[in-house]
C-alpha cells in the first residue's frame, strides 16, 4: 500500500502533465498568415498597391503622408499589408474612401 505522500505526488504529476498536455496545442498552432475576413473584398494590399488604387479615384497628393502614417498605424503586424473593404457609394464619402484593419487581425479574431 502507497504512503500518502507517494499518493500525492502521483496526483501532482497527473495534473501537471494534463496542464502541459492542454497548453502545448496553443504554443504549437501556427502563427496566422496574411487574410481577410468576409467583406473586404479588396484583399490584403500593400501601401503601393492601396495608394495607387486611391490615386486612381482621386485621392489629393497632399493627402499622401497622412495616408502613409495612417497605414503604418493600421498595419499592427508590421508584414506592410492590410485589408481594405470598399464602402458604398454614398453622398458625402469621397470614392478613395476604404475600411482599413489589419490582415492577420482581420482573419483571425476581429
């Protein structure tokens, strides 16, 4: 017959190795990749890419350093892309207008 202390010590050790058996799935899973959610249908786009699409639809010259430090803001997991989803057409909201988020936050928990 096991001592208490000998059966105590089997019962520490069973717990421990059921926390490690429970952690090691979430320090193993794979880092997101760059995605979207649903709706952003322009897809993850660099600063280039974004910036040409806005020139192409009018967005001022002027505008252009506010735009690089507000993608740079929006941009959390510094991989230089993010998603932007195109807003409707309404009177007020100039074309070059998007919805930013960050790929990887935008894919995996927003």
């Amino acid at each position: 017959m096991a001592s208490r202390t000998t059966r105590c010590i089997g019962v520490a050790l069973a717990v421990a190795s059921l926390c490690i058996a429970m952690a090691a799935p979430a320090v193993l899973a794979a880092k997101p990749v760059a995605g979207c959610s649903n709706g952003f249908e322009l897809g993850p786009m660099s600063l280039e890419d974004s910036l040409g699409l806005k020139m192409e639809l009018g967005f001022p010259p002027d505008a252009v350093p506010f735009y690089e430090a507000l993608f740079a803001g929006f941009d959390k997991n510094g991989n230089g892309l993010l998603c932007l989803k195109d807003l409707p057409d309404t009177p007020g909201i100039a074309p070059w207008v998007f919805q930013l988020a960050d790929d990887v936050a935008a894919a995996g928990s927003s």
